[in-house]
C-alpha cells in the first residue's frame, strides 16, 4: 500500500515517450571530424605524387619508352617521306603538351609541318603506334598515382606490370568504346548531312533533319569530349580496384567527369601547380647541366628530361584526381584502394611432438 502511494514515479520507457523519440541529437561542430589538414584540404594528398619526379626507375621506363615512340615516329615520317623535320627521333616536336591534350587513345597527329602547324592528314600508323606504346605505361602511372594519393608506398616494378598486363584487354575496350557508340551517329549524320546539302545548302531537308541532326550532333559531342577525361579516369578506375569491369570502370570515368566538373576544375588547378613546379625546378636542372656539356646528343637528352618527368609525374597526377573525384561522387573513404594480389602464405609442415615422457 505504502508503495503504491509512493511519491516516486516509475521509470518510463524512451521509446513509449513521444518527445523523447523525436528528439534531434545535438549538432557536431564544424570541424568535429577533422583530423589531419588533409580533411579540410584533400588536394594535399597530390602533394605525396611528387615522389615521382625522384623515382629513378620509373623515370627511366618514361625515358625508354619516349625515345622509342620518337624513333618509331621519325621511320613513320620517313616512310610517308612528310617533309616534317623528324629525321631524329629526338628531335620531333611532338611534346607533353601533345600528349596530354590529346592522349595515348583517340586520334594523334604527333608530327607537325615545319611551320608549326598540325597536318591535316592523320598518320594511322602513328596513331596505332602511340595506342600500343603509351596505353600500358599511362596505365602503370595511373596506379602509381592512386596508390601514393592514398597514402601507400610505391610498388614492385614486377607487381605492377602483372595487374597491368592482366587488364589491358579491359583497357582496350574503355579506350574505344566511346567511339564506337559515336559510330552510328556519326553515319547518321553523314547520311542526313549528304541529303540535307546535297544540291543546296538550305534545302528542305535540313529543316527535317534539324531536329535528330542536332540531337545526335549534341550526344556526339558529349560522348567525344567527355571522353578525353572519362577515358584516363575509367583506366584509372580500371586499376583502383579488384574486380572490374570495363563497362562500370568508363561509366565512372563520365560519372566524375559530368557531375563532379566544378569539383575536377578545382583539383585540377593545384594538380597543374604541382606539375609546373616540378618540371620547372627540373628545367633548371637541365638547363645548368648543358651549360657544362658541348655534345649535342648529351644535350638533346637532358633538355628532354624535364620533359619525362612531366609525363611521369603528370598521368600519375591524373590518378590521384581520380580518387579524390570518386570520393565527392560516391563518397568512397581515398585510403580504400585495392593493394594488389596476396601473397599466399607459404605451407609449412607441421612438427608433431610426442607428449609422453619416457
């Protein structure tokens, strides 16, 4: 009796009180789950890429692999007797400019006319050669940006080439299926193009091809230019993780090239600061190097250097964009990237012993 008159109240359940339930945890600071200055400013981390510009071995690959596409490219020029100054193969004018802008996957002209401008013809061969040559090495740099990005170290020289050589087939279809989805398209325009304008310009048939002309025309462009970024960053997702797919690897190649373009213009401006102090404190290098060499072989070589390193340090800036890209778009964490293939444990034997004391 006396505990029912009691004046202490029972305790109620949280979840039975309407109040209690609906009720908003109290706001986390600005800044509660910053850790490092990597958090507020995650283009920090392409800081870490530079270690490239000092990695002699992956250095001389770039150097390998330059002076033999220059080589391939000057027999090229030779054989189309081109009167383009190519007869070195150190000396053509193809640059990291060239490269970059149009990249080892679409259509180059890497050999210019004397005057300075790009030939109107297209070389197939160059172009064929600069596919095979450059895809695997900017495959190999990629993955060596990502994994520095993220933190890690920089891999075996023999590991790397073994996740590389597993994916090329992969990288091949990331590298031309933009076009070949462009394809009909491109037929249909050629098509309505030739009715449209085949005896007058402004015939009645342009005006009822206007609208598929210009819808096709627009997906086109879209499926072209976004390419020249959506094509690296698919090889980059190509060689960010463990099962792959090249259909879903150039998906979020568009993916962080259309809905992250604000995003991917601000990483790429510290991205090309980075590059240029680089190659500029390189160049100077080189520059005090020749002014103690007299051969001109020597010195075609070392001018060429910054040059390398460019390419190096650059393709493997484009991976580390990547990934900070793919973690604003899905929110994927920048350290979780796949490491490569285990290394199985070795079996060893075990040694029974015998419990009983004699």
């Amino acid at each position: 009796m006396s505990s029912v008159l009691s004046d202490t109240a029972p305790d109620t359940d949280p979840s039975a009180d309407p109040i209690r339930s609906y009720t908003r945890p109290p706001e986390e600071p600005l800044f509660a789950r910053v850790r490092t200055w990597t958090d507020v400013m995650p283009w920090l981390r392409l800081v870490n890429v530079a270690r490239l510009a000092g990695a002699p071995i992956w250095l001389l690959l770039v150097a390998i692999v330059d002076v033999v596409w220059r080589f391939g490219l000057a027999r090229i020029a030779t054989h189309h007797q081109s009167p383009i100054e190519a007869t070195e193969g150190w000396r053509t004018t193809a640059s990291l400019g060239d490269l970059v802008a149009v990249g080892p996957w679409s259509l180059l002209d890497p050999l210019r006319s004397p005057d300075g401008s790009f030939l109107r013809e297209p070389f197939w061969e160059a172009t064929l050669w600069t596919i095979v040559l450059w895809t695997p090495v900017a495959m190999v740099l990629l993955r060596l940006g990502i994994l520095l990005t993220a933190g890690r170290d920089l891999p075996g020289f023999v590991e790397t080439w073994k996740i590389i050589g597993k994916r090329l087939k992969s990288a091949i279809v990331i590298s031309v299926l933009p076009a070949v989805c462009a394809l009909p398209l491109l037929l249909f325009l050629w098509f309505a193009d030739g009715i449209a304008t085949a005896e007058r310009a402004f015939s009645e048939w342009s005006y009822v091809f206007a609208p598929l002309a210009i819808a096709a025309g627009l997906v086109v462009g879209l499926l072209l230019a976004g390419a020249k970024a959506a094509i690296p960053f698919g090889l980059a997702a190509l060689v960010s993780q463990e099962k792959v797919d090249a259909m879903d690897c150039l998906s979020r190649g568009y993916e962080v090239t259309f809905r992250r373009l604000p995003q991917l213009v601000l990483l790429a401006v510290p991205a090309l600061v980075l590059l240029m102090i680089v190659v500029g404190g390189w160049h100077l290098v080189g520059l005090t190097a020749v002014s103690t060499m007299r051969n001109p072989v020597w010195n075609a070589f070392v001018l060429r250097f910054p040059t390398i390193v460019g390419i190096t340090v650059g393709w493997a800036l484009v991976g580390g964009v990547y990934l900070l890209l793919r973690q604003s778009a899905g929110g994927q964490e920048v350290e979780d990237v796949w490491d490569g293939p285990k290394a199985k444990s070795l079996k060893i034997p075990s040694v029974r012993r015998d419990a009983k004391r004699e």
